[in-house]
C-alpha cells in the first residue's frame, strides 16, 4: 500500500500497488553450491521494494520503478548485469474502469 499518484487525494489515500522484480543475475554459483552466499536474497529485495512503495509520496509510477530498480540493484551488490522492474497500481482513480496502470523500467 501507497500514497503515490498526481491526484491530491492519493497523497493522502493509501492504494494498493504491485512489484514485479526480475534481476539479471549468473546463478551457476548458487545452483553448484546450494549456498544462500552465493545468489541474491529475495527476501531483501522484497523489503527493498516495499520500502520504497510505502515511502515518501511520489507523483509517478516512473518514480517509483526507477527507485526500485536502485535499490534492488544495491541490494545485489555488483552481481546483477541488470534489472527489470514493473510497478501497477491497482484499481487507479481514472474515469474509466481499469484494473492497473503499470510501467515497466529495464536499468543495466
């Protein structure tokens, strides 16, 4: 849940919103060795990414991808190549009934 959006409302109002993070990551290391050392934690990213959608209100989804795409690219700590990030906000406050509105972000 989030206050982010244009409308003045949503400053205030909390809406639910969804991450889809996809990290580009060699995992042979971790497939060999079985050892949690040796991937990415998703639970940290998960925390990562919630941080960010239950922080500070911003305007646009843009915003927010760009700064779930940083933070989950600190969170690999040099080991990912890439990362793709898409944020929806569900059920946004439009005059036409629209289950999402999303953008998507692909940072090396």
């Amino acid at each position: 849940m989030g206050t982010h959006g244009a409308l003045p409302e949503e400053a205030l109002r909390p809406q639910p919103f969804e991450v889809d993070l996809e990290l580009l990551v060699d995992l042979r290391p971790a497939g060999r060795t079985d050892e949690l050392a040796a991937t990415i934690d998703y639970a940290e990213l998960c925390e990562a990414a919630r941080a960010v959608i239950e922080g500070p209100h911003a305007l646009l989804l843009e915003h927010l991808a760009e700064k779930v795409a940083e933070r989950a690219l600190a969170v690999a700590h040099g080991r990912a190549q890439g990362v793709v990030v898409t944020v929806r906000k569900l059920r946004p406050p439009v005059p036409v009934e629209l289950a999402t509105a999303a953008v998507r972000v692909h940072r090396p």
